[in-house]
C-alpha cells in the first residue's frame, strides 16, 4: 500500500530548518540538564519508597500532600490515578534502608490520623494483616463463647482479609455486613468485629521499597544497555553498508536519545525505569526507520552510479516516504493515546515514545542522510585538491607546445 506515489520532495534542500531545530533543542536540553545538575530520577534510581494507596471515594491529593509535607522530612510526591481507581501513589526518598523503613511507618501514621480513627482503640480492619487481626480477635471471640482454636482463628482471619483483598473489594471494605458471606462468620462473630474494629476509607495496597545502592546499581545498568545498544549498531550497519553509514546512524539516534532527555528536564519529568524502557525502544525504532532509507539508498546506487549522490538519496527518501508516513503515523497514534488516557504511571513512557517518534522520523531523514552526504562530498572534494601526475618523460607540457607552434610544427592532438 502506497499513500504517495512519484513523489520528487527535495528533502536534503530543506534540512537546515530542521538542523537549526535539532541543535536548538539540544542546546536547550542541555543547559536544563546542567541547571538542574542532571536528570531528575525517579525512585526507581536514586531510591525511595514508593506505596499505593486506595481511598473509597476521589482521593483529597491536596490534603494528602499537605499532611504529609507537614510529617515528613522531605516533600513527598503524590500522584493521583485516572481512570477511576481511587489510588494514589506517594513516594518519598531516603539514604539508607533505615530512613525509608521509617519514611513509610510515618506515611501510614500520618494518613491514620488524618484519615481514620485512632482515638477510639479500635483495629483498622482494611490496613490490617492477618496476624494482627487474628490476635485482635481471639480472646474477644472466647469471650463472646465462640469457641476457636488458634488455627481456626488465623484461618478466620485469613478468609475474611482474602474477601476483602479480592475484587469487588480490591482491599477497601466499607461495610462489615460484607463479611457475611465468609464461611465461619456468624452473626456473634460479626458482632465481636464490629466490636473491636473499625473501617477507615482508605487501604495500602503496595509498598515498593528501593535502597540507594540498588538505585544507583540501577542507573549505571541503564547507561550501559543504552551504549551497548549504540555500540551494537554501529558494528552491525558499519559491516552491512560503510562506516559512514553507520556513525550517521549513531550520531541520528544519539541526537534522538539527547532531545528526548533534554526534554524531559525541561519539563521537570522524572525518568524512571519506564522511560529508560521508553529509551532503548526509541533507539530501536529510530535505527530501524535509517535502515531502511539507507538500504534505499544502497540499491539506487547500485542502478545508477553516475548519478549525483544527493539526488540517489533523495530519490530514496521519496520511494520510502509511504513506508515512513503509515509506520510511524500509526504508532504515533497509538503512544499519544497512551500519553492522553495511560495515567500517570505510564505518562513518562508515554511521552519519551511521544518526543522520540517525532524526532526520530525526521532525523532519519535530516540527520543520518547529510551525515553521509556530507561526508562524501568531503572525500570528492580532497581527491579535487590532490596535485596530477608529472608529465612523463619525453612527453612535453601545454608550454613546450605552444613554443614548437609558435616556430612552424604541426602537433596533431588526437
């Protein structure tokens, strides 16, 4: 399927827009990133804790936020989840295992006292575990002249929190009635719950926890692949094509992967793990889409090799122009959908996709390809300067003859 056929788009006459773009942005970039003396890593790299946190109702992010920012030593940072899921997620940083531990005791605290009720003495049954909640049980249920062992007490337990753990519930309860459904949960037993517990509106589902070392473990790997990917290229287009082919390639997609991350800084966006995902696919998309200009290439320089290189690359722009528009097209469709309705968890992978099919369809085009032109003309231009040959002997110069002329000879040139 074609959408353009015999397009004749003089592609390399209009690439310095897009240079003067490129080297803007990359500027840029790189003055946020050293205004901000790096990129801003996630938790994922400079560790921290992470947990998600299910409300009943719409999350109060302000009033989370300001809670917190009162109790911790350090601004969290709260994200609220589209779609409908009532969840948060808080993460704070920490320098050792020890400050995260007690980072994420002070989050739950702080959202108990906010949020619950700590002052009546009651145990909060959606943030309980099973073991305290079999402890907080035992003796008022012997009381109450249920008769429970301590097994059939954790057992008790552990049905009622896996209710409460499934979906519908997905951890939040907001009635005690629901438990009536429990094998083992009598009306007596019901009771002594509602007795002794209480049902605050929120739940922690999830606690991820990431030290320093792992963090920064974490970020070197992460430079690594991408270099070794880079690495790995090269080797393989230089030995496909020629070299020049593949530093074009490189430099096309190194200039990719920059922009993107200076954008992020630009925007104060967190690059986690996600986008390092994000990055590495970027390269991978970029690389391919200079392929297969450069292959075009290669095959019209095989049909016509009087033909100016400048047009021979033009010329395959325009056969891969179709391929180039309905690949990229469609996937630029598919990650903005992403970026517009993923939420925030996918919002950093979402938009490095974003930045990076956009840059890198035109830098395939308007990078790599004057990378190789350029350098072509370069290697033409110093075999002009080289000096020719000296005349060989018995041969005479343009000077010799036009003096024999000048005395009556005859010098017939054939």
């Amino acid at each position: 399927m074609e959408l353009f056929r015999q397009t004749n788009f003089d592609f390399l006459g209009r690439k310095w827009p897009f240079i003067i773009a490129s080297l803007v942005l990359t500027v840029a970039g790189l003055i946020s990133l050293g205004l901000h003396g790096g990129p801003r890593y996630g938790i994922d790299f400079k560790g921290g804790t992470l947990m998600t946190v299910k409300f009943q109702g719409p999350p109060p992010v302000d009033k989370i936020r300001g809670a917190l920012d009162k109790a911790l030593p350090s601004a969290p940072e709260v994200q609220n989840f589209t779609g409908g899921s009532n969840e948060v997620s808080i993460g704070t940083e920490g320098s050792d295992e020890k400050v995260l531990s007690s980072n994420r005791n002070i989050v739950i605290r702080t959202l108990e006292q906010t949020f619950g009720q700590p002052g009546n003495g009651k145990l909060d049954f959606n943030n309980a575990s099973q073991s305290t909640l079999a402890d907080r049980l035992r003796d008022p249920l012997q009381q109450a002249g249920a008769q429970f062992s301590d097994a059939q007490v954790q057992q008790l337990a552990a049905a009622m929190l896996d209710l409460r753990n499934k979906p519908p519930h997905s951890g939040l309860l907001d009635n005690f009635d629901q438990l009536s459904g429990v094998p083992g949960v009598t009306p007596a037993v019901q009771s002594v719950v509602k007795q002794q517990c209480y049902l605050a509106p929120f739940a922690l589902r999830g606690t991820d926890i990431v030290g320093p070392k792992v963090g920064a473990d974490l970020r070197h790997q992460a430079v690594y692949a991408t270099l070794l990917a880079l690495a790995g290229m090269l080797a393989y287009i230089a030995f496909r094509f020629e070299w020049i082919y593949g530093v074009g390639a490189v430099i096309a997609v190194f200039h990719d992967t920059i922009i993107t991350i200076g954008l992020f800084s630009l925007f104060n966006k967190e690059i986690s793990l996600t986008v390092i995902a994000a990055l590495l696919t970027l390269v991978g998309y970029s690389m391919n889409d200079t392929i297969v200009i450069f292959d075009r290439i290669r095959e019209n320089l095989r049909l016509g090799r009087r033909e100016r290189l400048e047009d021979v690359i033009n010329r395959s722009v325009n056969q891969t122009l179709s391929r180039t528009v309905m690949t990229s097209g469609l996937t630029f469709l598919t990650v903005i959908a992403l970026f517009l309705f993923g939420g925030p968890v996918l919002h950093g992978f979402s938009f490095a996709l974003v930045v990076g099919i956009i840059v890198g369809t035109y830098s395939s085009v308007f990078i790599a390809s004057p990378i190789v032109l350029f350098w072509h003309n370069l290697i033409e231009r110093r075999k002009g300067m080289v000096p020719s040959a000296a005349p060989a002997s018995g041969a005479k110069s343009p000077a010799a003859l036009k003096q024999s002329g000048n005395k009556g000879s005859v010098n017939v040139v054939k």
